[in-house]
C-alpha cells in the first residue's frame, strides 16, 4: 500500500447496476469476549447488561477513550482487506451501540488503510447514559470529493478513498467523552450491506 502512494490510482467507474446479491453482515456483539477488539488504555468485557447481552467497557486514563478492532483479529478476520470485493458494490451501513455516563458532543467512526491511515467520520449522535444506536451508510466507490461531501475527514497522510477501501485493516468505535478520563460502553457493532 505504502508503496503504491506514489502513484495515482484511477478512479473506478460508478457500477450503476442494482445490488441483488445475499445481505452480507458481520457482527461483533461481545457476548462472550472483547472478539478481537482493544482500547487504549484499557477494554473489558462485561457478561450481562449490554445491549443486549455482554459489552465491552472502554476506560482511558485521563484523555479521550477509543476502542479499535484490528481487523485481522475482529470480526474472525472476515472483514479485513478489500471492501469493494467483500461487499460487490452494494452501499455499507456501519452501526453500533454506546452509552456513557458522561455525554460528549457526538460519536465518530473510523477506517483505516491497513493500520497506517484513516478516515474519520466525527458527526454521529452523541452517546447517552441509555443504550443507543447509531448508524450511517457508505460506499466504496465513492471518489474523495463524494466521501468528504457525505461527511468524512481525511488525516493528513490519509491515502484517496478507494483505496483505503481496498485495503481496510483496522475500525475505530466510540463517542467523544467532554470529562478527560471517561470512558464509555460499546456493543452490537455491525456492517453490512445496505439494501433498501
């Protein structure tokens, strides 16, 4: 990947044929175990009061909370690489569940190319001290113009759109705590295919 910054990739063609493939899904739901996913500082796995069944219970010492999913770990390894093939074209919805008991200001998402770079989507509704859910669809043939119009931010060393989602290594999950060393609870993350 790193390699192939240098050059520029084309962009692919918009494929305007209707999705009629199988609902594809993966699913973390933390019933039995953290299923892969980590935190700095520290994630554990709670068995019961989750939304519903087990969660995972995010905490970091004195900054902003994140929980992570290495994708060749979470998910079985079932979503890490490329998206456009794994999902065949059909727009991606990407959800999960929060709570917290120090509400912020919103909630982000992040995909990463491999573990190098992401982008961040930080304009989902915030947690509350209930369980909610919250969602937002995507896809992987957006061109950057299209992925920043619909709300996602680039880092700076970010690689285009497409090609991050031909290499997608690594998920960021959680909501924006306002109180420094908070923490938050996650669960029920999903992505799928969105077929309306």
């Amino acid at each position: 990947l790193a390699e192939r910054a240098s050059k520029k990739e084309p962009i692919r063609p918009r494929d305007t044929t209707p999705y009629t493939g199988p609902h594809v899904a993966f699913t973390s739901s933390f019933d039995k175990d953290n299923e892969g996913w980590i935190a700095v500082d520290k994630a554990e796995h709670q068995a019961s009061g989750g939304a519903p069944g087990g969660y995972l219970s995010i905490t970091r010492a004195g900054r902003q909370p994140y929980a992570f999913a290495p994708l060749d770990k979470a998910f079985a390894g079932k979503l890490q690489g490329d998206w456009t093939t794994l999902f065949k074209g059909a727009p991606v919805k990407l959800s999960f569940a929060q709570r917290t008991t120090t509400p912020g200001a919103h909630a982000l998402l992040e995909i990463w190319a491999n573990d190098v770079a992401q982008w961040t989507y930080d304009k989902l509704p915030p947690a509350t001290t209930e369980w909610s859910t919250v969602s937002l669809t995507i896809r992987t043939d957006w061109s950057d113009a299209e992925a920043q119009a619909a709300g996602w931010r680039k880092s700076t060393s970010t690689f285009p759109w497409q090609e991050t989602m031909q290499h997608v290594g690594k998920l960021t999950a959680g909501p924006f705590i306002s109180t420094p060393g908070g923490s938050f609870d996650l669960d029920e993350v999903r992505v799928e295919t969105n077929i309306e």
